[in-house]
C-alpha cells in the first residue's frame, strides 16, 4: 500500500485474527484485513498493525476567537491557535468543511506538536483548539501537541462530532480540557443514517455521558438543516435527554445551516425557526441557549436566576461585565459554569481573521511559526461560506469592532 504522510503508529486497536485488526477509535470500529484502509481512510492496517497517517500533517493553522469554536463558557474573549489535518468518519452530505474532510490525498505542511505550542504561546492564546476536520481521527498528533501545551500552560479543545467511544474520551482525559460536540438535526437517527451515512446517531449519547464522567467541560451544538433536519420534535426530545443526563447548564448552541456540499437544494434555515427552537430548548430546561450564526442574535450571557448581564458579544468578541473573579453573578451570587481566562478584565475587542482559499505562500503562517522560508502551507482558510463571511463582515463592521482581514489567495 501507498502512503503519501508521516506514516506513525496508531492508539486504540486490538488484533481480531487472521492479520486484521479492529480499531476502537470511533464507534464505526473499522476491521481491517492486510493493507486495508478505515473508513477515514488515514488509518491502515500494514503487517497486522495499525497505523495511521496524517500525524502531523497540518492543513490549516490559524489564530480564532474561541467563540468562533463556538465556546461560550470556555476562556471567554481569549484566542485559541486552530489546527486541523485532513478526512473525517462522517460523509454529511452539507458539510461546510467538505474541502478537509472529503480530502484523500494528504497535502499539508508538517509541523511538529512542539511548533505548534510554541506558536500558541507566542500569539498569545490560551488554548490549542483541534478543529475544522474532526480531530478523534488525528488523535495520536492531538494528544502529543496537548502535552506540548500542558507544560505551557495551554489549555486544549476539541471541536467533534462526538463520534469517538468512550474508550477514545478515557484516552484523551486530562489532557482535553474542553469539547464542543457537533451535533446535526437533533441527533435524528433517520436523518444520521440518509445525510451523514451514520449508521447509529445514538451511541453519541454515550460518548455525550462519557465525556461528562471525566470531567470535560462541554457544550454542544445542534445544526438545523432545512428541510431534512429542522424538526423542533426532535431538538425538543434531543433538549430533554440533555436536561435529564447531562444538566440545565450545558451550553447549548441552535446552529443555522447554510447550503454547501452535496447539498444545495435546501435554504439556510429561516431566522423565525431558530428563534422558536431556542424557545423550544429553554422550554426544556436548559439555562444558556444561544442561536449561532446569525448576525444580530442576542449573544448574551444572563443569570438564569436574576437576569443580570454576565458576557457581553458582539461578534466574535466578548466582555465579562456581570461575573465575579471566582464565576458567581455580581448580582445575586448564583455560581455560573464558566471557566475564566487569567485576565478577563481585559477583553480582546478586535479580531484577526486569515482566509486562503488556494494552495499558496502564506505570510500570516510564517509569522506565526516565525520564520521565513517555510515551505508553502497547504491549505488556510476561515470556514466560513461566502454568503456567511459577507454577512459577518457587514455585522462586525456595524458595531465598529476592529478587524485586521488577511487575504492571502
Ligand atoms: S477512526 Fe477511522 S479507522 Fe478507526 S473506526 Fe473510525 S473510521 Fe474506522
């Protein structure tokens, strides 16, 4: 067999007999005879072990709000350095990455988990966000980059599709500090199974409870696709579980869905639809309720107790004005989940976003890596649609907040 990266051993496999081997990384748990891919075709099976092969191969690296991730209750108004490599275990039909996680061929800088914590540290983030692609099928480079940012001080996300098993969440435990899970139409099964080729969407809810035991803060999302996976049954069902087996104060993001991919038939889901999920949500029992990806929404943070203002966004920026050093409302003392960054007194009110779109020299990486005859970076790019970065950019200019565009195709 071929491989075109750093070919690396692989964690979480067992031998199953006759030289195949099984790999318990995610729930799709692949069995792979003699020189056979998985199903996120990076992991293979050579000589009866598995391998993987994109440890280390960088296609995007970018410094993001991490409200963009989105976290809203994680080291609100920092920055976090964004990382991703290539493929996914999922085909969703929609996906707004699809340019990654539909990549077979492995084109990407190598960079070692030392550079990129460094990086971190240099550009002044207090966190190593995993992203973009979904990070459970790059664990192996993750993990060594989270140990790099550890000894820095850096706290480390993943932004998934909580597909991995509980196996997989044990393994990054106390190196992880924060998840935000991506689920889609309210984890529907039927709508897993026709637009995502996820044979069973709940074992997710296993891995949602797993990664509550071992104490990762998390927040979920739930995109509303039109038409195929906007029913507020489901979200209001969905909202329920959550309530009941994770807690009201799980963060909880209504996503709007924005045609891309293989699916381009169906409209961004309307405004009103998303105002009444929220509602539905709420309605449910969950205290912190956000609809993302709409300009204008209120993205505030209240005490679900006395209504005080704790966060204030605009944007991808956000402020702390209504919580005490230690997360309690100023006001009525409730304590908020929040984890604070060091210096939230201090919130960052610009924003520096990087958008490459073509296989070319990127000045903004080099600085970031400080040096100057890097090889080319691969791939760079802001993940959002167009349309949608249109629309942002007219949103944030509106409320005058900084913004330091660089164009780089
Ligand atoms: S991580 Fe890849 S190889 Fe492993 S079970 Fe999932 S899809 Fe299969």
């Amino acid at each position: 067999m071929e491989t075109a990266g750093i070919v690396h051993d692989a964690v979480l496999w067992k031998p199953v007999g006759g030289g195949r081997v099984e790999c318990d990384l995610c729930w799709r748990k692949c069995v792979m005879p003699e020189d056979e891919r998985g199903y996120c075709y990076v992991r293979f099976n050579r000589g009866g072990k598995l391998y993987t092969e994109n440890y280390g191969v960088v296609t995007a690296l970018n410094v993001d709000p991490i409200e963009k991730k989105p976290f809203y209750h994680f080291l609100p108004g920092s920055t976090s350095l964004s990382i991703s490599t290539v493929s996914c275990n999922f085909r969703c039909k929609f996906c707004q990455n699809w340019e990654l996680s539909y990549f077979k061929e492995l084109r990407g800088l190598e960079i070692s988990p030392e550079e990129i914590a460094n990086a971190a540290v240099r550009e002044g983030c207090e966190s190593v966000s995993y992203t973009y692609n979904e990070p459970t099928i790059f664990v192996e480079y993750a993990i060594d980059t989270a140990k790099e940012g550890k000894k820095r001080g850096l706290k480390n996300t993943f932004v998934t599709n909580g597909y991995m098993t509980p196996e997989a969440v044990d393994y990054v435990k106390g190196y992880v500090d924060a998840m935000t899970v991506g689920i889609k139409g309210s984890l529907n099964r039927d709508f897993y199974r026709k637009m995502m080729a996820v044979p069973d969407a709940d074992v997710i809810k296993q891995t949602l409870l797993a990664i509550k035991e071992a104490g990762i803060h998390l927040e979920i999302t739930d995109l509303l696709v039109t038409k195929y996976g906007d029913d507020l049954s489901s979200l209001s069902t969905f909202a329920r579980w959550v309530v009941e087996n994770l807690g009201e104060d799980v963060p909880f993001h209504v996503l709007r869905f924005f045609p891309d991919a293989q699916l381009r038939d169906a409209p961004p889901t309307s405004v009103a639809l998303l105002e009444k999920a929220r509602e539905v949500a709420k309605g449910e029992g969950l205290n912190y309720v956000y609809v993302g990806n709409v300009p204008g929404e209120d993205q505030n943070t209240y005490c679900p107790k006395c209504g005080n203002l704790l966060i204030r966004r605009e944007g991808f920026s956000a402020e702390v004005v209504g919580l005490t050093a230690d997360g309690r409302c100023s006001k009525c003392g409730t304590k908020i989940p929040v984890l604070l960054q060091r210096c939230h007194q201090h919130p960052r009110i610009s924003l520096s976003f990087a958008l490459s779109l073509s296989f070319s020299g990127l000045p903004r990486r080099q600085s970031v890596l400080g040096t100057t005859d890097l090889p080319l970076l691969s791939f760079f790019f802001l993940p959002l649609s167009f349309d949608r970065f249109v629309s942002f950019f007219s949103s944030l200019i509106s409320r005058s907040i900084t913004l330091n565009f660089l164009f780089t195709y």
